[in-house]
C-alpha cells in the first residue's frame, strides 16, 4: 500500500513539476518532414483521401483519390491549379507508370478490397526514386478494438501487424522500410459519433442506435479510455494508447529508425501534436494546432515526444 502511494505520488510530482526536457524530446520525424522536401512539379498520390489526409501547403501538386464521391462534399476548398480530386479505386490507379514522387496511403489501407493488387499498382505508379507513406491500425489493438465493435466492423477489411505488414510492402511494392513511428490514439471516433447522434441521422444500425441514446456515455468513455490508456502505458510500459503506425518507405538502404511517437492527439480532430510544439495557456492543457480546442496535456513517457 505503501509504495503504490509512493507510486502515485512520484507520478504526480514529475507530471506537476518537471520541466520538459528539450534535449530528449527536441525534434521528431512526421509526415510534414516529407512534404516540406517536396518542390515544384513533384506529384503527391493521396489514396483514400476522404477530404484530405492532411491540412498541409506543399510546392508539389496533389492527386487525392477517393472511391467515394460523397467523400469530397466536405472537403475544405485547395487551390485547383495543385490540388485535384479524382474518383477512382486503389486496385485500379487512373495514373501512368511512374508518375508518383510521394504516395500518400492514410488510414485508408485496412479499408480497401484487394490489398495485393493495390500494393503491385503502387508499385507501378511509384516513380523510382519516390516515396511510401503509410499509417495503419493495429488490428489487434485496444483502439481497433473499440472501433470494430462500436461501427460493427467499421469497413475494415484488413487487419495489419506491423512487421508482416512491412515486409509485404517491401516485397511488393519494391521499397525499403526506412523510418517507422507508433500513432497514439485520441479515440476521437467516439466524438465523432457523439456529435453526430445530436443530428439524429436516419439508416444508423442498431447498435449505433443503442449507444447514440446514452450519447454523454460516449464522451465519458473517449476521456477513460484515454487518459486511462496513458497511464497504464507509462506505469505497466504496456501500448494499450497505440492505434497503429506510421510506415515511411523509400528505395535507400540501412535499417529502419523507429522515431519517437507524439502522445498529444487531440480529443476533437484526432491530430497528434509533438509536446513541445503546442501552446498550452494554462497548466495541464494545449489548444490544437489543428482545430483550437483545448486538450488535457499528457507528459511525455518512455520515448514518447
Ligand atoms: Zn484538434
């Protein structure tokens, strides 16, 4: 009893007291540090782009490809001189051979039917030297859990293990696994449900129907499962807060650098923030960079960022 309240107090203290360490948690590799090497006439290939993967402003020009025309309606207005939404399907890419300098694949590849013809049409429309992007679920994790029993499923079709996963791409697609980074999850579909239960939509199934009459209970479980999942990773050192990975390939060589995670995901919009980027106007909140809400600000842990 002793040391757990000693435990309990250590924790306290250091996530009360001590000051970020700028040397451990200075710099973190993301996604913008590919799209910020991009220039002008380079092409960017979004799969499964929905309304867009990210918010972001590249010299290159963008194809963002959905199967889904409802997908766009939302989508927030692009400069159509760079920016250009096409309709089309992963296993059959509208695109010439090598035409690709950055493939962008987000949180779209548990979705898509025929994981092997869309890997060998990457391959083809990949420019030789050009790059790999892809985040996906753990398919055996708490969050991917969650998700496939709230959304019944959820249109996942596949589910991924990290390194098995790796190596079919690799094998594929003809690249190398370069860098490699765990997604901290923020639950936030269970937001998204809730703010969408208030607009009492017409065609939910039953389940969803079940769980939108309790729709304050499905605030309350994002916030436990965050901030619970957070702390039994940083006491038990286990990743029940891991959603999945970011995967960056390219055609170089060496072994593949695991960059540190940002456990700072915004309960709004789901984006995560590095510890010491975001503006944090009172003590233990952030305001995201993305959205502006404000968030419970996490310490980093382990090699968090
Ligand atoms: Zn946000």
């Amino acid at each position: 009893m002793l040391s757990r309240v000693r435990l309990g107090l250590g924790i306290r203290r250091r996530m009360v007291k001590a000051p970020l360490d700028p040397a451990r948690i200075a710099w973190s590799f993301d996604i913008y540090s590919w799209l910020a090497e991009l220039e002008a006439g380079h092409w960017v290939l979004d799969i499964g782009s929905g309304e867009g993967s990210f918010q972001w402003a590249c010299l290159g020009c963008v194809a963002a490809l959905d199967e889904d025309p409802k997908s766009f309606r939302n989508a927030p207005d692009r400069d159509p001189s760079s920016y250009h939404r096409v309709c089309g399907r992963g296993d059959r890419l509208p695109f010439g051979d090598h035409s690709s300098d950055l493939i962008i694949c987000h949180h779209s590849l548990e979705h898509l039917d025929g994981l092997e013809r869309v890997l060998g049409e990457m391959a083809r429309v990949l420019k030789p030297d050009g790059r790999l992007y892809v985040a996906v679920p753990n398919g055996y994790g708490l969050c991917d859990a969650v998700y496939r029993f709230v959304f019944e499923g959820g249109g996942h079709l596949s589910r991924f293990a990290r390194e098995p996963l790796a190596g079919m791409i690799e094998r594929t697609v003809g690249v190398r696994l370069a860098r490699w980074q765990k997604l901290y999850s923020s639950f936030a579909y269970l937001r998204r449900l809730m703010n969408l239960m208030a607009t009492r939509p017409a065609g939910l199934s039953r389940r969803l129907r079940r769980l939108g009459r309790f729709p304050w209970a499905l605030g309350a479980a994002q916030w436990v499962l965050y901030l619970g999942s957070r702390l039994a990773d940083r006491v038990l050192g286990t990743d029940f807060g891991v959603y999945g990975w970011a995967l960056y390939f390219d055609h170089g060589s060496g072994a593949p650098v695991e960059d540190p995670p940002y456990v700072n995901v915004c309960l709004n919009c789901g984006a995560g923030h590095h510890a010491l980027s975001v503006h944090r106007p009172y003590p233990g909140v952030y305001r995201c960079k993305i959205c502006d809400r404000v968030n419970p600000f996490v310490r980093p842990f382990r090699n968090s960022a």
